[in-house]
C-alpha cells in the first residue's frame, strides 16, 4: 500500500516497463518526458515521501512482537540538497507512524562534517515505543565514523557496529543486528549476530544491499538496506540513470531475495551528486512483523 500527497502510484514499477520507439515517436516521448521530469523536479521533495507499508513474514517471531511496527528511515543526505527543515519534517512525518521501533541505515551526511550537529538533533526528536537504532553508511564512514556515531548516541540513538541489540516485551525478545559499511570491507555479519539465538529471527540493518548474498550465507532472515536511492533519477519507459551506485548495482530498490533471505531496499529520503529526484520519489517503508 502506497500513499502520498504527491506522486501517482503509476509511476512506482516504469522502470520494469520497456517499449521500442521509432525515431520520431522517441523524439516525441523524449520531449515530453524531459518537460515531465522538468516539472517534478519542484515536487520530488524529501519532505513528502511515500509511505510504503509491508507485512513481513519471519519464522519463529515470538508471539509478543505479532504485529509489531518498523519505520525505515535511511539516506537523508542533510546538506546543501536536504535542509534541515527537509529533515525536520521526515522527523514528523515518521512519528506520525506510531513506531514500535525506528531503524536508520545509514547516509545522515553527505560531504561536510557542519551537518553532523543538525541532522543528529533533528533525529533527537523521532519517537519509537522501544527506540531507535541506527548503522552509518558510506558517506557516514567517509567524512567522520566517529564524530556521527557520539553525535548519534548523544541523542539517545543506539548505533549498531557489527553488534545486536535485543528488544524485551511482555518475556518474549527480539534482536537487532547492525553491520558496518560493506564496500568499504567493514562489515561483519558474523560478529553482528553472534550474540542472537538460533531460535531467534535475524534481523539486519546494513546500508548496502550488495550485502545479501552474505547475509543469506549467515542465515539472516531480513535485510534493510538502503544507499541505492533506487537511482535517483528515473526517465519513463526508460531505465533508471543511476546517478548514486555503480552502473553494475543489481538491486535498486523494493523486495530482494537471496536464498531464505529477505530483503527490502529503500529509495531512502535525500539527494547526492546531482540535486533532484526524477519520478523516483523517496520513500519511508513502515513493517509489520509476522510470524
């Protein structure tokens, strides 16, 4: 389910569709895509994400956490692209879910260590009946792994660095792993979950989705990921630009399965590179866990 203020829902799947044009229909469509694109590039603000709503299946989900309420918040890129009013009212819009728990996947920062202050008193403000937990992405590593981190848990976020945390409810647990980032080589899954039951449902926070394959090799169950953007710039009837990840990137966004792993990508919230999103708009996914 879907919902959103400002986009059709139409849009969401174009980039699966494919169509072979003559060359003067393609100048046509080209032409009107571009005007298309130039008139959302106002609308396709990070301020007015979809809500995108899934039920997640899990085996051996003890029963006190049936139904329980996940928001994903990941890639907000505060910078001079996401203002930290653009911030503030994600923040909003998040709380107004009613999260059991808010899981960040990383990307808070794009290129300057100003915005580390901002962007963690912003996320200070997201509520979440058993809290909020939070990895670092790529950007995170590159500029200040560590000064993010302090800034993180100064504002009563858990960050998660190849370690788990457990959520305790009703004498039922349920733990939450959370990986460094992957293509930086940083990553231990194994370290991550070594603290989590095998009865246990593995669920893992890493910021890539390259890491999948990984992830179905330690038995993980559930991935969020994120870093993609699902490209960022979408051309109707077209393939995504790619403007974020490496041309070879598989996955870009929605459901992924690796074995019995699943995973769901983000198109994530921000902007990098290039300072608009293109009939890609971003997104805050909200789970609900099943057994």
């Amino acid at each position: 389910m879907l919902e959103s203020p400002l986009f059709p829902k139409y849009w969401i799947s174009v980039e699966e569709n494919h169509m072979h044009l003559s060359s003067v229909s393609r100048r046509k469509f080209l032409q009107t895509a571009g005007m298309l694109s130039l008139s959302s590039i106002s609308l396709d603000s990070p301020a007015y994400p979809f809500i995108t709503s899934e039920e997640i299946g899990l085996k051996n989900l003890p029963d006190s956490f049936e139904g329980f309420k996940i928001v994903h918040l990941t890639d907000i890129h505060h910078s001079k692209f996401v203002s930290f009013n653009e911030v503030f009212r994600m923040v909003e819009l998040a709380n107004r879910q009613n999260a059991d728990a808010v899981f960040l996947t990383g990307d808070y920062i794009t290129w300057s260590k100003k915005f580390i202050a901002p962007v963690a008193e912003a996320l200070r403000n997201l509520k979440a009946r058993f809290g909020v937990f939070a990895i670092l992405g790529n950007h995170d590593i590159r500029v200040d792994a560590h000064g993010i981190t302090q800034a993180l848990e100064k504002a009563q976020i858990k960050v998660l660095r190849n370690s788990s945390e457990r959520i305790d409810l009703k004498g039922d647990s349920l733990w939450i792993a959370g990986v460094d980032e992957y293509s930086y080589g940083q990553s231990d899954i194994a370290k991550a979950i070594r603290e989590v039951p095998l009865s246990q449902p593995r669920i893992l926070l890493a910021h890539n989705p390259e890491i999948v394959s990984e992830a179905a090799g330690h038995q993980v169950d559930f991935v969020l990921a994120g870093h993609t953007h699902g490209g960022q710039i979408k051309i109707p009837f077209m393939r995504s630009l790619n403007v974020v990840t490496q041309p070879s990137q598989e996955f870009l966004e929605g459901f992924v399965r690796s074995g019995k792993t699943q995973m769901y990508i983000s198109r994530g919230l921000g902007k990098v590179v290039i300072p608009v999103r293109i009939f890609c708009p971003p997104e805050i996914p909200v789970f609900y866990l099943q057994s």
